[in-house]
C-alpha cells in the first residue's frame, strides 16, 4: 500500500508552477536517488533520473509542479492582488488558507477574501466572484507593513494544504495534481527489478502553464517511448450523469486513450490492456475533454515519439481537497513496472 511519510513529503513540499526548486524539487531528488545511477537538473529545472540499460530508451514523466497564485498588487490597506498561476477557479479561493512564500524557506499565512455577501446587491449574491474581486488578508494593516514582511510583486502563493487519510483507502490533499504521480515514479523505480530498458524518470516542471517542462527534457532525452503518468477527473460524485463517469475512483488505473493534448498511440494502448488482463492489475479508461497532459509534449517532440499514458483518478482536482484511492495508486505503479519490464515486447 501506500508509504504514507513519504507521499507526504512530496504533496506538502512546495513548488508553485516555475517555482519549483522552492521544496519540492529536493524532495524528489532525495526519493528517486537511490533507485538511479544518476540524476541531473536540467536548465529549466526538470529531475531526470537516469536508471541504465541496453534497450529501448523509455521516458516517464510526472510532473512536479502545482497551481498557485501570484501577487499582483499590493493595496494601500496591506490586502493583497493576485492572479492565478494555472487554470484555478476563483470560487475555490473563498475563505480558503493560504501560505505566502516571502522566502524559499519562509512564509506567511493569508486567507482568501472577495466582498461579503451579505453587502452585495441582491442581484450579484448569485454571482461567482471574478478576479477583480478577489485578495488575499494576511493580517496586514498597511502597503508598507505587508512589504516589511516581505511580500512583493511576483511572490507566490500556495494553498495551506496538508495530507490527511479520507476513510479506508482514500487520502484527501493539497496538490495530487500532479504529486501523486511523482510519487507513482518514484514507487515504480523503487519496485522495477528487472528491466533492459534504458529509462529516464523525469519529474516536469511548468505543466500547468503548457507541458513546458516536458517538451524541453524530451527534446534532450529524445525517447523511443514515452509515458505521462497524471491524474485525471474522477465524476462519480453526485450530479454527474453516468454516461459522463468515464473514471471512478477505486477501480484501477486508467488507461489513457485522448485527452486535449494527445490521442494515444493506439498499439501502446491495446498492450497496456492486454499487460493489465495478463497480470490481472485493475484498469479503466481514460477519455479527458477538458485538459492536457505531458503525453502531449512527449509524443511531438522532434519526428515524434509513440507515446502512452496513465492516469490516476481524482475528485475535485485543481483545489486544496483533492481526492485519491490507494487503490488506484497501487495498481498504476503495478503496471507502471510491467510496461518497462516488458518493453522489449512492444513493436510498432
């Protein structure tokens, strides 16, 4: 199951989107360090562990950053502007906590404020707060003091998110997106026995902002085969139609066919099935109409690169309360490992 201090390490350390040598980049490089014979930082910041072997040169890629907020402007009152870093929602802000990074090492607590309710016009009660009306109160009585602790232009902001078990198989955190595939990497490394294949692990950078981090470190790795592992939308929650519940949580991992950034190639994902009903590891699907992910960088680079992915299901992604089951953890590492064991098999 699930080494849970070290999931922690990795879900908690920070490392908003291009920030990510601010924690969790150290974090990484301490997990996978043992399971590589060797292990560099790119020029944009990506970790590619470099595992070595005779046969094909396989790429993984999770990426390591996370969504987040950047101030934009501090109000004469000490309130703080921001805009998002990634694609967030304005309404998950709301009364939310929030750790204001002055320092790499240091930072603020702030909470996510927009114009009480309770003054509003009754006709925009029912209204979504945009991004004009949104700031972040830490507790500032002044520009000044608010720059006296250190905020300014360009600091960055992360939610006071933590890892916390939710029910029996289940965890609830900030920043599985796209943690819980850093730690499926390092989980599959630490598992892998035997393998020819000629392997980099490579935790991305700069995902949620355009795949950046991984069309650079497949640019210099230049692949055989590549494989994303990220999450994808788990909607079996109430509301949702059954016909739009294309992963669930609990059921396995999911398999990858498209999403906005790729279409799979489709030999990789009928062996990726076929491994999975040979070694019996619980699988699903996954169709995503509404986002990318590192496939789409990897299967582009130079003459192109025959590309899979996995996915690990998730409930409420791109909030401080995102949801995993272990289960499906469990069952992406299992395949995760099978697929480079294996790799020698797959021909197209």
């Amino acid at each position: 199951m699930v080494d849970y201090e070290l999931l922690k390490k990795i879900v908690e350390a920070p490392g908003v989107t291009g920030y990510e040598f601010m924690g969790v980049r150290d974090v990484v490089i301490e997990a996978l360090k043992p399971y590589v014979d060797e292990i560099k930082v790119d020029k944009l910041g990506n970790v590619i562990a470099h595992k070595k072997g005779d046969g094909p040169k396989v790429m993984l890629a999770g990426h390591m950053d996370q969504i987040g907020l950047m101030v934009t402007h501090i109000e004469k009152n000490g309130f703080l502007r921001v805009a998002p870093i990634g694609g967030i929602d304005p309404r998950t802000l709301i009364a939310q906590r929030f750790k204001v990074w002055v320092d790499k090492d240091k930072f603020v607590y702030g909470v996510g404020g927009s114009v009480p309710p309770h003054i509003q016009k009754p006709e925009d009660r029912q209204k979504a707060p945009d991004w004009d009306q949104i700031f972040i109160d830490i507790g500032a009585e002044s520009k000044e003091e608010a720059e006296e602790i250190g905020v300014k232009i360009g600091t960055v902001i992360t939610w006071d998110g933590r890892l916390e078990r939710l029910g029996k198989h289940r965890f609830v955190s900030i920043a599985f997106d796209d943690r819980i595939a850093v730690y499926t990497l390092v989980e599959t490394a630490r598992q892998l026995k035997e393998s020819n294949a000629d392997i980099y692990f490579v935790a991305t950078v700069q995902e949620e902002v355009g795949l950046r981090g991984a069309r650079t470190s497949a640019f210099g790795i230049e692949p055989d085969y590549g494989f994303a592992v990220d999450v994808t939308i788990a909607a079996d929650v109430p509301g949702t139609p059954e016909h739009k519940q294309v992963t669930q949580l609990g059921k396995g991992t999911a398999i990858k066919i498209m999403d906005r950034s790729v279409i799979c190639h489709p030999t990789i994902v009928k062996w990726m099935e076929e491994l999975a009903k040979k070694y019996e590891i619980p699988y699903q699907w996954d169709i995503l109409l509404g986002g990318g992910t590192d496939a789409g960088a990897i299967h582009l680079n130079k003459a192109g690169v025959p590309t899979g992915a996995i996915s690990i299901p998730s409930r409420y992604i791109h909030s401080n309360t995102e949801v995993v089951d272990e289960r499906d953890v469990d069952a992406s590492v299992k395949l995760m490992v099978k697929v480079l064991e294996h790799i020698d098999e797959l021909e197209i």
